[in-house]
C-alpha cells in the first residue's frame, strides 16, 4: 500500500538559503512529492526522526507537519478502504491528495478547468490547433464571428449542452441574410460539429445536436465557359488596363487552371520547361509543363522575385484577385454617354471569376474525351488517396491532355 514521509529538498537550492519541506508519496515503486509552506536550513531538520529542530518555531512547526501527515495517511487509508487506491497511479493519487489538502485550489482547479471546456474556448483553441493552414483557421473563426454575432456574450458561457439542435437551426435561419447560399451556412455547421466530434473525443461531452440534424449541400452552379464562349472571352479586345488580367486569366487557363494563389507564388521554370510547385490548397506537389503558349504570357510579365511580377506589384494575391475579379467581370463593348464621356460597361460575362478558367479547363478537357482520372491528376484531385500511394502516375497523359485542349481552344483542331 501507498505511504508517506517527509523530504527536506536541497537540490536546487543555494548554500545558505532554506530548502522547501515536501512530503513524499510512495506508490507503486514510484514517488511524487507535494510542498508544504515551510522552508528549513539543513541543521533545521532531522531526517531521522522527521521533526524540525533548532528552528525558533520549531513546536509549531511540528504541529502542523504532523497534522498534514495524519491527512495524507488518512486520505491513503481511505482510499484504500474503498477499493480506488489500486487503479490510481502515483501522479493521479499525488494530486487528489493535494486537492483534498488545499479545497480552496480544487475549487480554482475545477472553475479554470471548466471554462477551458466551455464551448466556446474549445471552439478557438480547436480553431488556432496547429497543424491547420492559415485558410482553414481564417474560415472557423468567421464561423466564431458570426456565433458572437448571434449570441453575443452569452456565446462565452455556454457549454456544448447549450449547443442544441434548436439552437444550430436558430443560427442556420439568422445566416441566411448574410449568405443566401445553403453551401456556404453549411460550412459553419460543420465548423462546429468538427468541434462537437473532437469533445466527444476527449471525452468533454457526450452532446451531439448533430444526431438529427442533416447538412444538405445544394448543387452548385457551373462557373465555365462553352469553348465558343471562352474564346470570344479570351480574345476580347478589352482596355489596356484589364489587358494584364485577361492575360493572367489565360494563363491560369493554360496552366491546367492552376489557382491564383499558386499562381502568384511560381518561382521559376526549370531546365526541362516545368514548373513545380506544392498546391496552397492540399500541399500536393504538382508539375505542368510550360506550353509556348503560356511561356510567351509569362516573358510578357516577368517577376523579379517571382516568375510573374504580380507580388513585386501588390502586396498580396488576394488584393490582386479581387483586382483581377473586378475587371474580368467588366470586360466586354465599352461606351461612353453624357456630357463628361461616362463609361457605360456591357459585360460579356458579368459573373465570371478565375475560378471559372479551372472550371473550364476541367469541361473541355471532357468534352474533347479526355478520360477522368486524367482531368483529376491535372486539377490535383486525388481519386483514391489510398491508390495514388502505390500508383505513380504519368505526367504525360497530362501534358498531351493539356495540349489538346489549347489546340482546340486556340486554333480550332481536334
């Protein structure tokens, strides 16, 4: 069975200086220790016969050391008696003695203890958690946001037994003024019930509001364009000023619709005329080999730093973008009314994004018969993750993919 004794710790303590008076709990051929409020000089104490001496407090002293022993035993013998103290480990048994020691500190232990369990705590600390990329931490606290929002103050003090499913579908109705698409809700619920998955696994909560309740995607509309489209789109003679994004946009076309944030970061082109770079989105190494035709695009807009020299430019992709978003969708016949000559835009295609260069890429590519797992390996898509470990896929059915449709887009040969 457990024991204790006391223990004058010297170790870390200067000669000269009083040493903190600890007593040791044995268990299991191990031993924790616990400090008492009490400090001795080495002559202060005797080992032997576990009493303070020469200390001008000395009775009193032993009073309390005494006291605090017939405890400890106490709460051993106790243990013991009830059949806990053989599940315990020694780190376990060590600090239910020194809660049942100090209550006051139990009772400090269990308020911080619960408030790092509320919902709320668990939701930003699971939101900062490394290991998640700067994207995915920006979307679960929008998702906080947005909480707070509906909530307000209360949101801090709920435990995940608040978190209901009539709660979850109050929160579901208040978004939708604010995001109309069913799709972009959905992300804050499973933001959460990522959250409520990782408690139950700690063991935080056995709530599950999600039991019954459905996250429903809706199905997206298409963001590409039919070739014949496309080419009236890329070979539009827009302003001079929107030249350079249409330019951009071609090239992200031409690059199997590489995303702009990959876009923005190429470094270079290497000694076989590919660029090889880790997608930002899945950290997939990709490679795509460099047509004439982009490579010409490319020369046109040389980087210093960078492959292209939109980052020696701006100050970030995502200023970039939603310059280059603006402008696309503004691209088409120009005229001027009034006195002061306003420009009136007639858009081609007011709704078109970068994204719709990647998207377009992937529908003509299948249009002209290029088989799926093709057109996955060209997007970064991995079909089976478990496969693409065993399976080292040849980048030249891409390459010839990717050829194909700029033959057929470009100059009309299939």
């Amino acid at each position: 069975m457990a024991n204790s004794r006391f223990y004058l710790d010297e170790r870390k303590t200067k000669a000269g200086n009083p040493c903190v008076l600890k007593i040791g709990i044995a268990h299991k051929k191990m031993s924790a220790f616990i400090s008492l409020d009490v400090k001795l000089l080495p002559n202060q104490w005797d080992g032997t016969r576990m009493r303070v001496v020469n200390h001008p407090d000395q009775m009193l002293m032993n009073v309390y050391i005494t006291g605090v022993k017939q405890q400890v035993d106490t709460i051993i013998l106790t243990l013991a008696n009830e059949g806990k103290l053989g599940s315990m480990g020694t780190a376990e048994l060590k600090n239910y003695i020194y809660y049942q020691l100090n209550p006051e500190k139990a009772e400090v232990k269990e308020e911080a203890k619960r408030k790092a369990n509320l919902f709320a705590t668990r939701f930003k600390k699971f939101a900062e958690s490394s290991g998640k990329r700067e994207s995915t931490k920006r979307l679960y606290n929008d998702t906080y946001k947005r909480m707070y929002e509906f909530a307000g103050e209360s949101l801090e003090q709920m435990t995940f037994e608040d978190v209901t499913k009539d709660w979850l579908l109050d929160f579901y109705a208040y978004l939708e003024p604010q995001s109309p698409s069913r799709n972009a809700r959905n992300i804050h619920l499973r933001n959460i019930r990522a959250v409520f998955n990782e408690a139950i696994d700690d063991e935080i909560t056995t709530a599950y509001p999600f039991r019954r309740l459905q996250i429903k995607n809706e199905a997206t509309r298409k963001r590409n364009l039919k070739v014949e489209d496309f080419r009236k789109f890329i070979n539009f003679p827009c302003e001079k000023h929107a030249q350079q994004y249409l330019d951009m946009f071609k090239l992200m076309f031409m690059l199997l619709g590489i995303n702009a944030i990959d876009l923005c970061n190429l470094k270079e082109i290497d000694s076989e005329g590919r660029i090889n770079f880790h997608r930002a989105k899945t950290n997939r190494l990709y490679s795509i080999k460099v047509e004439p035709e982009a490579l010409e695009i490319i020369n046109k807009y040389r980087g210093e730093k960078w492959l292209l020299n939109i980052l020696d430019r701006y100050n970030d992709y995502k200023d970039y973008t939603k310059r280059m978003n603006r402008a696309l969708k503004k691209i088409g016949p120009v005229k001027r009314v009034g006195r002061g000559g306003k420009k009136v835009y007639e858009p081609l295609f007011p709704e078109v994004s970068t994204y719709w260069a990647r998207h377009s890429w992937a529908t003509i590519a299948a249009s002209l018969d290029i088989p799926r797992d093709t057109i996955a390996h060209a997007l970064g898509h991995g079909g089976n993750t478990v496969t693409d470990i065993y399976i080292d896929f040849d980048e030249r059915k891409v390459d010839e993919a990717n050829r194909k449709v700029l033959d057929w887009v470009l100059y009309g040969k299939r």
